[in-house]
C-alpha cells in the first residue's frame, strides 16, 4: 500500500484533474500519470473515463475511492494516536478563516496560541466562505471559521459567535449623530451589500423584505473591507457585523447603528470533518476557540 498514490488518487477525484492533483502532491503530471496507471493494472480496471473533460471517476474509481479515503483516516488516525501516547505539545494546526473573522480576531487568537503551545505551529488561510468549507471537506485545513455553516453527514459545525448586525455609516452622514434607527428609516437609502451568493446578503435582503423596506442598491462587494470602504467614504449606508467594525469606530470611519428592530445576528460557526482524528496543538486550539467563545458572551 502506497499511501502517496492513494493521496493521489483522492485529489485527482475531487479536483478531476491530474495536472491540480500532481501539484497538490508537488510531483509532475507525467509522475502523477504513471502512478495512477500502475495502481489501474494492479487492480484491472479503470478508476478515470479520460475521455470527459473534466476527468470523469468510473464505479470501480469510485470504490477504490473509499477505500482511499478509508486507509487515509484511519492513518491519521492512528498518527493522532501516537501523538497522545508521546504526549507532545508540538505540531501543526491548520486553521481556514473567513476574511472578517481572521482579519480582525486572528492577531489575538495566535498569541493565546503561541504562549499555550509554544512549541506548536498555526497555519491560518483566509477565504471566502464556500472555500473554507471546501479546505475542511477536502482536509487542507483542520479546522474552520465561517459563518452561517450548518453540520452535513461529513463536518460538524460547532457554535461559536451570534454576532449583531447593525447599520453602518459614514461620520458625515445624516443619520451619524443617531444611536439606533428604526428599519424604515432605511427605505430609499443608497445601500452598499455584498455579493448577491453570499449568505449574509440574503440574510440581510429577508429582513428588509420582511419589515417592506425598499434600499437602493449602490454598490455590492464580495467582503467586508470593501464594503466598509465604501461606506466610509460616502457610497452609501450598509448592515453588518458590529464585531468587525471595532477599529473603524476607534479612528471615527464609521458610526453603528442599532437596529430597531434587533433581529439580525450573523452566526459564525467552528466546522471539522466529521471522525476527523486530532493532533495535541488541534485539540488544544478548538479548546481555545470555545473559550474565547465563552469569553466573548
């Protein structure tokens, strides 16, 4: 059993392409091509239709494809196991975030980190939300923060934060001297959002709909940083995570609103494949992350 061609065989199925899973396991396409041919005359069959572009898996491919993944999570965990007997607080911990969270949170979780395990290591990937599911599904990542993840037959999805969306506005604007603000008093407002596939803006579209407020859509971003750009300078006014407008507050960009009424919570949720076998430094930062959950109610 070669664990490198069953690790091979697992990125060719998921990405349906030799020449992405040849650089995910840092070999050429040419190698990568001879691996996948050798395991196909060991087992006589086919486990690709090369035909179809992209490669399409055949049924013999997608049993061999189990068993991939079978032997992979039981060697990982079988690894974990060995860390524990050794009781080692080294390793690695990969860690997939989406923007707002790692941007504004990820400088303090690294230094709880970084003092807990001292001699451990913290990858951390920020993207967009679609990509750190798919970075926990496909086990490039450990561990995940994205918001609005619901738990499937293959990751769990653990609470961690029910942040309160508020309005947000430039310090010039007219309604910058107000507190809260009713939601009708959005209607007919220039309105900077977030890319229409995105969770929080059909989140956020439900409420206004709900309430029947009508906004006038100026401009719509695919992150948060872009949209508090623009509302800072004038583009418009937006919903969001109060959360993540702490700085902008502090250097007066933006004021926050409360909403009346206060309905809106953007939920962020810890997500990991399910039966997934942790590492010591694993364990101890999803540790980490609930308390720092506690500590944040």
């Amino acid at each position: 059993m070669n664990l490198a061609n069953l690790r091979l065989i697992r990125d060719v199925a998921h990405t349906r392409n030799v020449s992405k899973a040849a650089r995910l396991n840092e070999i050429s396409q040419s190698a990568a091509s001879q691996a996948i041919q050798e395991v196909e005359r060991e087992l006589g069959v086919a486990l690709f239709d090369r035909s179809r572009r992209p490669l399409l898996i055949t049924p013999a491919g997608k049993l061999y494809l189990d068993y991939c993944r079978d032997i992979l999570r039981r060697h990982e965990e079988m690894e974990a196991a060995l860390d524990k007997l050794k009781k080692e607080t080294g390793g690695t911990v990969r860690l997939a975030a989406i923007y707002s969270v790692g941007l504004s949170e990820m400088a303090e979780i690294e230094a709880r980190f970084s003092r807990r395990f001292p001699e451990g290591e913290l990858h951390v990937s920020y993207l967009r939300p679609e990509r750190v599911w798919q970075a926990v599904a496909e086990d490039q990542a450990d561990l995940g923060l994205m918001s609005y993840a619901e738990s499937s037959r293959d990751i769990v999805a653990l609470p961690w934060r029910e942040e309160e969306m508020v309005v947000a506005v430039g310090s010039g604007h007219a309604l910058a001297k107000k507190r809260s603000v009713p939601v009708r008093a959005l209607t007919g407002q220039s309105f900077v959002g977030f890319d229409d596939d995105l969770p929080i803006q059909a989140q956020i579209e439900r409420y206004l709909r709900d309430h029947k407020v009508a906004v006038d859509m100026a401009l719509h971003f695919d992150n948060l940083e872009m949209i508090k750009s623009a509302v800072a300078h004038g583009a418009g006014i937006s919903i969001m995570p109060l959360r993540v407008m702490r700085e902008d507050l502090k250097q007066g960009r933006l004021v926050a609103l409360r909403l009346q009424p206060a309905e809106l919570y953007r939920p962020v949720r810890i997500i990991h494949r399910r039966r997934k076998a942790f590492n010591e430094v694993t364990s101890g930062l999803l540790e980490l992350l609930q308390e720092e959950k506690a500590h944040a109610a």
